[in-house]
C-alpha cells in the first residue's frame, strides 16, 4: 500500500511538472522586460510624486481625486487608451484633516504626538480641559459616569505595554517559510476570520457611545496607538455618511506619550490638556470617490481582457506608500514596460486603480457589480445599517457579458516588499501554469505557488463572482509592524529593488495571460449555499 501511494504521489507530480512544462514561457519578453526594468525604471518616479507631492488619499478627500487625474494623465501620455476615471458615488462627504496640536500644559508643558481619526469633527479652535481616564464599554460604565464629563477631555483606553524588540521589525520569507506557505493543512481553521459576533457587539454599543459624549460635552477623547517608538495606527472614527454622528474629536495619541498621560492621573495629578484640530468636511464630490481605468487594446482577441490593478485610497497618516501607493507604482510601471518594448497583446490589458479599498474594497466592488456579475440589493433593515463589507451575501448572482471575457485579475497589496510567489485561490488548475510563469524570476527570489486563499484585497470582489482573481505573495518587511495605517507609511520605507522586481513579474505575468491561447482556466462558480448555512455568509477575511 506505501509503495502504491507513492507511485501515486510521483504520478501526480509527473503530471503537474508536464503541465509546467507544456505552458508556453515567452523568454525573449521576459529579457526585455528585465531590459526595461532593471535599467529604465520609472516606477519610484511614480511611487514619489503619489506620496510627496500628492500626499494622503483618503477616499471622497481631494487627494483621490488629485492623484485620479495625475494616474490617467500619465497612463495616457505613456500611450494607453481610453484612460478614464469612473465614480461609484454615492460614497459620501469629504474629510481633510488640516491642523493638530495637542499639548499638556499642567502640571507641566509638554508638545504631545496625536493624530486624528479620520471623519472626527475639528475642536473650533483650541479647547483646554482636564483630563480623564474612563472605561465606557458597557451600559453600567455609561451610568457610573453620566454628569461627570462635561469639559473634560477622555482617556478611553488603558495603557499600552510597550515590549522589548527582541527580532527585527521588518523580515523577508525564507526557504522554510515559502515551503510552509505552499503546504496545505485540510483540517486547520480557516486564517485570519473576525469574530463577527464581537464586532457587532462593539458596533452596537458605539452606536451608543458617540451620542453620549456628546450629550455629556466631552470635549475630545484620546486613543492609545498600538504601535511603539513614535508609530501611530491611525484609520477611521467617524462617519463619511452625513446622516450619522461622528461624536466629539477623536485622536490616536502615541503610546509612549499616552502611558505617560495615563500614569499621571493614575497618580491622582491634575493633568490639564489643550486640543486644537482642524478639518474641513465638504459634501460629497463624485469625482473624488473614483476608479482611475486604461487599456492597451489587444488584435485578434481583443475583446477578451486581462486586468492588473491595485488601490489608489489610502489613510491620512502619512502619505500611504507601503499602502498602496506601491501596488499603484508597480501596476502603472508593469503597462508601462509593456508599451515602451512595444509588446503587441492578443487580449485588451486593462489597468484598474480602485477607491475605497480601505472603506470595504468599494472601488473594485462596484467595477464587478456594473460589469461584470451583480447581487440584490440588501433589503434587510438591520443589514443595511451594516457596513457593505459586513453584509450578507446576497442570491442569485447574475452574471454580466463581460464575466466571460475576462482571463484574470492580477493585484498587488501587500505593501512594498518583493514578489516572492502568488495565491492561486485552491485553484489547482492554474498552480502550473503559475509555476512555469515564476521559473525564470527564481533568481530575483519568486518561487512560490500556493493553493491558499488570501483575504482583504481588491482581487477578492473577482473570486467573489467567479472571476478568476490573484494576489501576489510578497516579503512582509516591516508592513504589519510598522507602516500599516501609520504615520510611517512614507516613501522612504519602500525599497527601490524590490519595486523593480515586482514591476517586471506583474508585466510578465498579465503578457502571458493576454497572449496564451486559452483562457486561464476557472473554479467552479459560486453556489448560493443550503438555507441552515447561510449564518456563515457572514465571515469576512480581515484585511492582510
């Protein structure tokens, strides 16, 4: 019986290395593709004038709609068609933080490090108050301390342990753990699932909480950052949706500074902090809530499609480099190559550069639903009130002209580390194809096809409906630890070489797709699941 299973794991392994083998691998492109890459690369150029000169982009902000119109205005002057923006408002009001301070200034003076949650209200001038730590997660602590917050300014989190840094903050993957990354285990849990029942919870219970600070006058409430050493994660606290409230101002303070506040009131001293923020909410502006779209036109297939893309939002921290300007710069980089060897496709490439990717992968959702497959309408009361991301799935999927036309869709959103391989979503068919497509960059590092399923990318809104949808695998670096919805998400933490890398694997793998002669293959379609199982519909893969 071993020996039998053993000849059935060679025979398995023969087919998948013939697979490989029979994919057509286009050489000669790769070498010019490492040509233009290696010695004409524009891709930090890009990567530059997204996060110095255009800054944050939050979603609905002027900054989306500044680098809108940068991206199509570059993608057409590098010679692609048709380089267009869609909107798909209705998103909401837009938020532009334009001043903070936050000093303490008893029992002595001190400039603090804060930052505020994006769509929190301004102070309306600096405001001085005193402040308070108070522990609100439950209808009994709202009680306890109702008529006692009027001017105060609130601590709302305990302190934050700060650890010694025993290992590096960034890591690249090493042999072991790319092999362990391509290895399936069929009986483990299912990665990264939010425990939506306590999310809910927590949902519910702000809804609470916003209306009663502000009954109760809270001048401003303070958050620890999770972060360390001057790390800020920073993402949203009010609301985009003009009908809803966006509470008192609300700022992520740093941990170190934060403790520090929370200690001396531990010690019963008189803390006196003054706040002064400033925003500007405008109404909503549909050419700031926008997908930036550009093609380069194929012959005799031309009306089939190969799309790569990545999203244009990000937080306003910093200047969202690692997040996504990167995938952004590497995307516009991968067509550009293309054009500049003159790479003739038989399929339309078409580039897509999403909004509203951190508010529920928005961007990419809606480019799905308009063209390629739709769901109903929520039509539950309670549903609605849900974010869209943590909607129920909803049946039948009608499925558009386009779905079958489209061979695949390539992401990149991981931050700025290399390639190191791709998901191919537990779609078995493509593993080899991928492989043979990765065998000449094994020297720059990417080996690795996994069947695993990846969560929290725009890639998921085509896998959602059937379309094949990929995301790269890349080094972590300090992406998690670091630069994550941060104030560090700057430009000096991408490295220049391994934006390079990805930029030619990103361009050799949408070439080979437009080129092959087949379609990639697809999974099966999605099927509207047994009515007692619907309950799990509402997973959702948390972002990265």
């Amino acid at each position: 019986m071993r020996s039998l299973c053993l000849l059935l794991g060679l025979m398995l392994i023969g087919i998948a290395q013939a697979g490989a083998a029979e994919e057509r691998t286009d050489l000669a492109l790769i070498t010019k593709l490492r040509d233009e890459g290696t010695n004409r690369s524009k891709v930090m150029e890009t990567l530059s004038t997204l996060t110095d000169e255009i800054g944050p982009r939050l979603t609905g902000s002027p900054g989306l709609k500044n680098a809108g119109n940068w991206s199509k205005d570059k993608l057409a002057e590098w010679g692609l068609q048709n380089a267009h923006v869609e909107s798909f408002a209705p998103f909401g009001r837009s938020w532009v933080l334009e001043k903070t301070s936050l000093r303490m200034m008893a029992p002595l003076a001190l400039d603090l490090v804060a930052i505020p949650k994006a769509w929190t209200p301004g102070t309306d001038g600096a405001q001085r108050g005193k402040a308070v730590y108070a522990k609100l997660e439950s209808d009994e602590d709202l009680a306890k301390w109702k008529g006692k917050l009027a001017g105060v300014i609130l601590l709302l989190d305990a302190p934050h342990a700060n650890k010694p840094h025993l290992k590096a903050d960034a890591a690249r993957y090493n042999n072991e753990r790319l092999d362990e990354l391509v290895q399936i285990e069929m009986d483990a849990a299912p990665a990264r699932m939010t425990d939506m029942a306590a999310f809910a919870k927590i949902r519910e219970f702000r809804k609470k909480l916003l209306p009663y600070l502000i009954e109760e006058k809270v001048l401003a409430t303070l958050n620890v950052s999770n972060g360390e050493d001057g790390t800020i994660f920073v993402q949203g606290g009010g609301s985009y949706k003009k009908e809803e409230p966006t509470g008192p101002p609300n700022l992520v303070v740093m941990t170190e500074t934060y403790n520090r506040l929370y200690r001396l009131i531990e010690k019963k001293k008189d803390v006196q902090l003054e706040v002064d923020v400033k925003v500007a909410f405008t109404d909503e502006d549909p050419d700031a809530a926008i997908n930036v779209i550009a093609e380069i036109p194929g012959s005799d297939k031309k009306d089939e499609f190969v799309m790569l893309g990545a999203h244009l939002d990000s937080w306003h921290g910093a200047t969202g480099a690692t997040d996504n300007a990167a995938g952004v710069a590497v995307a516009m980089e991968a067509v550009r190559m293309l054009k500049a060897i003159g790479f003739k496709p038989r399929r339309t490439i078409r580039i897509a550069l999403w909004g509203g990717e951190e508010q529920g992968l928005l961007g990419s959702r809606a480019y799905v639903s308009k063209w390629l497959a739709s769901r109903p309408e929520v039509t539950d009361v309670k549903e609605k009130e849900q974010p869209s991301w943590l909607q129920k799935v909803t049946w039948p999927l009608t499925v558009k002209p386009m779905h079958g036309k489209l061979s695949a869709y390539f992401n990149l959103d991981n931050g700025g580390g290399k390639v190191r391989g791709i998901y191919a979503e537990n779609n078995s068919s493509v593993k080899p194809i991928f492989d043979a497509w990765l065998a000449p960059f094994s020297d720059l590092g990417a080996t690795a096809t996994t069947l695993r399923k990846t969560g929290g990318t725009d890639h998921m809104s085509f896998d959602g409906v059937g379309v094949p949808g990929f995301q790269f695998i890349q080094d972590e670096m300090d992406y998690m630890t670091r630069t994550h919805h941060t104030n560090m998400d700057v430009y000096d933490k991408i490295v220049k070489g391994d934006m390079m890398q990805a930029a030619m694997i990103m361009a050799s793998f949408v070439a080979h797709t437009a080129n092959r002669e087949e379609m990639l293959p697809r999974k099966p379609m999605p099927q509207e699941p047994p009515k007692e199982d619907k309950k799990d519909d509402a997973e959702v893969v948390v972002k990265k």
